[in-house]
C-alpha cells in the first residue's frame, strides 16, 4: 500500500493524492510511506522516482544493518525498529531529499502510524518539512526501546528479592539473552545518530540538530542502561555460583566430620570382627562394654577436637 502525503505553499495538508501531482509548484513537500508494498508498488521506487539500484536494493533485501548512504539529491537511511514481542529489529528504509521524505517496509510499523497521525493532527509538523518529519520517526523508534528495557530492569529487581536456585538462573540467562538482542538493535543506531551529527553531507538546520542531538542522548542512555543491566546478570550469575559453592562446602565439611569420627570406630570394630581364636579380649567378661567406651571415648575425643579446631562454626 501506498499512502501520500502533501503540504502546499499554503500549509494545506493533502492526503491520498496520485504521484504525478506531488511536482506540482504548489507543493512545498510531500511524504510517500511505502507499506508492505506489492511487486508492482515496489517498482514505483525506480520508475517514479529514478532512486539508486543498490538503495533499492537493500529496502528489498532484509535485514540491513542501520546505515546511511549518499546519494545525489537524497540520503538514503536504514532504520531498525523493534518488535516488541520477540524484541527482534524490523527495517524501516528512508529516502530523504530536500522537499521529501519517503519510507519503506516490509511489515506494519506502529512508530510511522503514530508519526503519520501527528502530522494530520498538528499544524505546526506541517509548517517543518521533510526533514522534521524524519526527525520524529527516528525519535518514535528510540522512545519505543525504552519499554522493553524497564521490563527487563523489573524482571531483575524481582529476581533479586528471591532465592538463588536453578530455575531462578534459567530466568537470568533468558533475560541475558534479550539484552543481547536490544543491543544488537541499539548500539548500530547509536553509531547511525553519530555519523547522522558529525557529517558534512548530511545538511541538518541549525534549530533541527538540538532534535537529533536529544535522540542521541536517548541512545546513550539506553546503552548505558543495557550495559549495567548485562553486569547486574552477571553479578546474579556469580552471587549463584558462590552460595552453590558455599552449599557444597558445607556439605562436604559434614561428611567430612562424620567419616573422620567413624574412620577410627570402624577400624576398631573391623579389628574384634576378625574370627582368631587368640584374641585375648574375646574371652574377658566386661569386653563388649569396654570397646563400646573406648569407641565412644574416641569419637568423642574426636569430635570436640574438630569443634575446637573451629569446623562448626
């Protein structure tokens, strides 16, 4: 589907009209949003507007990496939006010249719906141009980051008011999972704001560049954001392994302290299990009951010695 968008000289907005009549002279800018187009809308690209075959090119062929490319007369973006449920990016390709602005893609976007009825709504986004309106669809696609990082962050804060264990750490790794995929999405369209500010080609007006300066302040945070999240996941991680490896020292320090009670009892009880028959004790009437004392004598002895040695405590 194809949706056109013209402001004239007057700051009339015209919605749905065909593409012949955007070279009009009373046309001040025009927007033309490309969404899920068919073969035959795609083509429009080349045989309307005469674009590069390597810009058209990569809006057919998914998923490029967020870039800018110069043309002549026009620049030529690729922007990654994110699906908010499987947190994966979607590519959004713009063409931007100096009275247009037209964008591509494959799938739904809910960040060019909101632009798209800001622009019928507020008179003064029809007063900007091309540029502003570019402007806001970058800043639509940063602010829609935000959300799936707080509920990351949520998910964290919970998760460090239970109890390690090992489903617990399952959550960790699911959570790790999908802060990598946020950053994959937002450290490229970091780079994007950055090269977008500091280029000489790319022509931004002087009251415009403070917009484009606060998304990429948004993006700063947001990676600043990823990062802490990505070692509080691994500060989990660790607090994780060394409670499992307290646990296991104690478990061991308890066997421990029970074999070396019973170490020396079963090897006095192996020596009166031996079937001689000159065994002086075997015969002495009180013998039972004085290796039951000496064995309690020593495993007693033992064990007092190991609670002063401090293994109890």
């Amino acid at each position: 589907m194809i949706r056109t968008f013209a402001v004239t000289n007057d700051h009339k907005l015209l919605e749905d009209i065909v593409l012949d009549r955007l070279n009009d002279s009373n046309i001040k800018w025009f927007w033309i949003d490309f969404e899920t187009p068919n073969e035959g809308e795609m083509m429009v690209l080349k045989t309307h507007f005469n674009f590069h075959p390597l810009a058209i090119e990569d809006c057919m062929h998914l998923l490029q990496r967020p870039k800018l490319d110069y043309y002549e007369g026009y620049d030529f973006f690729v922007l990654h939006s994110l699906n908010q449920n499987t947190l994966f990016p979607e590519e959004v390709d713009v063409f931007v010249g100096k009275n247009f602005i037209i964008t591509f893609h494959l799938s739904p976007s809910p960040e060019i719906v909101m632009v798209r009825q800001r622009l019928k709504e507020e008179n003064k986004i029809q007063r900007k141009g091309a540029l502003h309106i570019f402007y806001l669809l970058m800043d639509k696609i940063v602010d829609e980051y935000f959300p799936a990082l707080y509920k990351i962050e949520d998910d964290l804060n919970e998760i460090e008011m239970k109890d390690a264990n090992r489903n617990l750490m399952e959550e960790v790794f699911g959570i790790r999972s999908q802060l990598l995929k946020l950053r994959r999405t937002i450290l490229p369209m970091r780079e994007l704001l950055y090269r977008i500010l500091n280029s000489e080609r790319v022509i931004i007006p002087k009251d415009e560049r403070a917009y484009f300066m606060d998304i990429y302040d948004h993006l700063l945070k947001l990676s600043e954001m990823i990062e802490s999240n990505r070692e509080l996941t691994n500060d989990l991680r660790d607090s994780y392994i060394s409670l499992n490896s307290d646990r296991m020292n104690n478990i061991m320090k308890t066997l421990t302290v029970m074999s070396s009670i019973f170490i020396p009892l079963t090897f006095i009880a192996s020596i009166y299990g031996m079937n001689f028959e000159n065994m002086p004790e075997l015969s002495w009437q009180w013998g039972y009951f004085g290796v039951l004392g000496v064995m309690l004598t020593v495993g007693s002895g033992l064990l007092i010695s190991l609670w002063r040695m401090g293994w109890f405590k």
